[in-house]
C-alpha cells in the first residue's frame, strides 16, 4: 500500500514539475520595426585587391534569405549565380567564376536579406570592392518614367554598355546596371570613366537582354560620357517598342467558313488577305478592326476546303479549313445592354456573327410606352446594328426586337430582346473650356480627355493656341493629355530603337478634373517645356 501512495507521489510531483515548466510566450510588446544591421563584414566593405572567394557580413539579429537571387544585384553582372548560404545572424557569399582583374564590383542586396521574426529587410544593403588597386568612384544618375503616362517606374533595369554598337542590348549583358525606385529614379556609383550607351529594359525573362517584343525599353540617343565633369542627369521614357512588322498572333475558324485574326499591331494598307481557289461561286469577305480581322466565305459549302493567305510584304502565312453547312442556330447579342444614356448617343449593338439582313418591321421603339420611329442601319463593322430614334432628355425608352430582326451570314437569328433605359436630364452634365497654349509644338497636337478607366472620351487636333469646349461631359473625373504627332497619324507612337526613334511627347496635365453636374469649368494649360 506505501509502495502505491509513494508511486502515486512521484507522478504527482511530476505533473506538477512539467506543468511549472511549461513554457507560455509573453503577450504584448511593441512591434520590432528595426532592420538588420551588419555589424561585420570579411574582407571590409569598399576593400581593394580583393582576391577572395567569397564574402562574410554578420548582423545584430537572426537573418534568412528572401528572393535573393531576384533581389540581389551585381554589377557587372556574373555570369553564374554566387552561392549565398545562412548560418544564425551571418550570411556567406562564395563566388562560382574567376572575378575580372582591376574591376570595381557592386552588390546590391535589396530586401534579399530579413530578419527572421517581423520580416523587416535590411536597408540598403551594399557591398563594395575592388580586384585592383583603387574603387572607381564616378557616378551618374536620372529618372525613368512610362513614356504615355509620365509615371515613375519601378524596379527598371538601367543598364551601361561599354561599346556602342546598337546589337549590344540584345545580345549581350551590360557592363554597368541598376534598378530604378518607386519614384523613378535611379543612381550609379562606383563608375569607370569611359563612353557608355545606356539603355532601359523592362524585362519578361530576366536574362538581361532586349530579346522579347513585349519588353519595355527606354534609351538615349547620344552616348554617356563618365568623366572628371559631372554629367547631367538623364530622363527615360518606358515603352514597348513599336512593332512595324505584322503578323498573325492567334487566330480561330469554324466550318462554316467563318474566320477570325488577332494581329500584332491595327492593321495596315500594305496587309492583304487572299481567299485561294478557283470556284467563281465562292466569294468572300473581310472587315478589319483595330488589330483583329474577321473573314468569312460568302457561299460555304459543304466539305469544302478554304484556304487564306495572309501577308504582309514578304511575310505570308497560309490557314487551311474544311467548311461545313451549318444549321440554324440563335444569334447571341454580345454587347451590354444599356440602362442610361445619353440621349444624343445612338444605340449600338454588337451580334456574334456578321449581320447579312436587317428587317425593321421587327424591331419597335417606345418613349413613355409610346411608340416613336426608329432607325435600324449597319454600321461599317459588319457585327454590328445601329439603332437611331428622336430621344430627349430625362425621357424613358423600351426597345423590342422580335426574332427575325437581324438575320447572320448562316441565317441565325436573334431570339427577343426587350430592354427598357432612360436618358439622363439635360442638368445631369457638366461642360469644359479649355485654353490651351502650345508655342514650338512640332507637327499637330493630339489632344486627349480620358475618364478614370483611362477610355478616351473625345480627341481633339491642336495647334498652338486655342479654345476648346467639351459639353455634355457626365459627371465623373478625367485627366487630359497632349501627343506631340510628329508623324501625324493621330495617335502616340512608341519607341524603336534600331532607328533611333524616340516614343512620341506626351504632356500630361498635373490635376485631375472632376466635372459636376450641371456645372461650366474653366482651365488655361500652357505648355512650355515641349522641346
């Protein structure tokens, strides 16, 4: 029985020393905001004739990696990624290739490294040294922005060649690069003196070459000259290079003969398309718009094979198809129905399949349940039907269309669409002047005025000095914008590097415009720094 009370004793005291050990984190305290902070680094940081292998920083803190091989920046660059290991507060890095002789090597850590409770990156981190007798100690610096926008970019490859060959960006590695900060702006330090070509690269695939089409780029057009005398700085303007090759990018065909080409770029007088065949019975017929094409075979028959030709100068691309009579099917309206408008707007609808017949006995038009004429034509886009009445202002409007109103190319039609709307009051809009000057404007002006989704809602040609009036603005914010069209095709073009061409000017007004109801707003806009 003493045997049993003892033992019983034993667990007990041993409960109770494992429950005092338990171990319960303290609750509250304040955040630890504080970065990492090196407290050593082997060999020293901005050390000359380095020989090494590799590089030791210790930190105040437990530290961990954080996207280092994306954060983590060397210029010039490495052929091969150096290995980074992490051992409590200090991290290790060993070097994978022979490091070039008498070069001054920069690594910038960016938020690579953390600590390993809040996160917090350590600031700024950069390591510094030389496998020659003294560090290069030049520096150059600039700002880089989107080239329509005018807003700042960040995380931009800037990158300095030593030659100046205009095949350098695409094929080889810069000698020199940095990235740009949020606000743009970018800074090299530690620099050779010499005659550099800069370039900027937006990059896909972070191999640090202009080797991608959909990769921003921005340039200058003279070389930088590092000397002794400082250099003023630079300003970049971000774009993606203007294509002026076109080609398919994707395209879709069914077997009625119908075809549909998404284009690399809006297409141009100089493209052609060619349906193949002798059969003086099959005719065809195409409508362009924007970048995408739409093609269909007037007359498909059944196991017929089509076949397109594409091109463009010398390039061409054949598209083969087998056509297949297709039965009646129900024609699906695409776009969205209308639940306010402006009353001088036309109603647009747009169908799935080009629109061959239109029968307006079909299609009624109410204002207060009271029918009004109506106006039913085609537009130059074959998928579309525009709807034309007398509306007013603050009026309520119903519209039917009864199967049978719009008949597609295979002889699919519409099922009923019936939609009512209501055209907002006359004080519901608000009205623009704006006066504008713009002395040493080169070409024609393009004068933009975009709502908050970046739309354009009205473009106007400029000249110099001038009046101008935007009425009926709905309420809402906008934003204007000048292009210089130097090529005066109406719209921005961007960048191309191989001739040198720099994007178009873009100005953009510094302020919002917030247009209220029933409301008359007055700008002046003088620009002067347009050379």
């Amino acid at each position: 029985m003493r045997q049993i009370q003892l033992l019983a004793a034993i667990l007990g005291l041993c409960v109770l020393v494992v429950s005092c050990a338990k171990i319960i984190p303290p609750d509250g305290g304040e955040k630890d905001e504080t970065p990492p902070i090196p407290l050593r680094m082997v060999p020293e940081n901005q050390s000359t004739n380095f020989q090494g292998k590799s590089i030791y920083i210790e930190f105040d803190e437990y530290v961990r990696l954080n996207d280092i091989f994306n954060q983590l920046v060397v210029s010039p660059p490495l052929e091969k990624q150096p290995e980074i290991k992490v051992k409590k507060k200090s991290i290790t890095l060993t070097f994978q290739e022979e490091l070039k002789s008498n070069v001054t090597y920069t690594l910038s850590f960016g938020e690579g490294i953390i600590d390993i409770t809040e996160m917090n990156p350590a600031e700024n981190l950069q390591y510094v040294f030389a496998t020659g007798n003294t560090l290069d100690s030049l520096t150059f610096r600039g700002q880089i922005v989107d080239a329509y926008s005018g807003i700042a970019q960040d995380a931009v490859k800037i990158m300095l060649y030593d030659g100046l060959s205009d095949t350098l960006p695409r094929k080889s590695k810069p000698y020199y690069f940095t990235q740009s900060k949020p606000d743009g702006t970018f800074d090299f330090s530690y620099l050779a003196a010499g005659t550099y070509q800069l370039f900027a690269l937006k990059e896909i695939n972070r191999n640090y070459l202009f080797d991608d089409p959909e990769e921003e780029i921005a340039f200058a057009n003279e070389p930088v000259i590092i000397g002794i005398d400082s250099v003023p700085p630079a300003k970049l303007f971000l774009s993606i290079e203007q294509d002026t090759t076109q080609y398919i990018s994707s395209w879709d065909a069914d077997s009625s003969g119908f075809l549909k080409m998404a284009l690399n770029t809006p297409w141009k007088a100089s493209t052609s398309l060619v349906l193949q065949g002798e059969n003086p019975e099959r005719g065809f017929t195409w409508r362009s718009q924007s970048d995408t094409v739409f093609a269909w075979v007037d007359k498909a028959k059944e196991g017929e094979l089509s076949t397109w030709i594409f091109t463009e100068n010398q390039n061409a691309d054949t598209l083969s198809y087998t056509n297949f009579v297709v039965g009646k099917k129900t024609l699906p309206l695409m776009s969205r129905l209308p639940v306010g408008i402006d009353a001088q707007d036309t109603l647009t609808l747009v169908f799935e399949r080009p629109i061959s017949k239109i029968d307006s006995s079909k299609i009624s038009f109410y204002k207060d349940s009271i029918p009004i004429e109506v106006r039913a034509a085609p537009t130059p886009n074959p998928f579309e039907l525009r709807l034309s009445a007398a509306a007013e202002d603050d009026g309520k409007y119903q519209v039917v269309m009864n199967p049978g109103a719009v008949i597609s190319r295979e002889g699919w039609t519409n099922d009923t669409i019936d939609f009512r709307f209501k055209a907002h009051p006359f004080d519901h809009y608000g009205n623009l002047t704006l006066t504008i000057s713009v002395p040493k404007l080169e070409g024609v002006g393009v004068l933009e005025l975009h709502n908050s989704n970046g739309t354009i809602v009205e473009s106007r040609l400029v000249k110099e000095s001038m009046d101008l009036t935007f009425n009926r603005l709905m309420p809402a914010t906008y934003k204007l914008r000048l292009i210089e069209d130097r090529n005066g095709n109406g719209k921005w073009d961007p960048a191309i590097f191989d001739e040198k061409e720099q994007p178009e000017k873009v100005f953009n007004f510094n302020q919002d415009i917030v247009v209220r109801s029933n409301w008359d707003m007055e700008l002046q806009w003088e620009i002067r720094n347009i050379e």
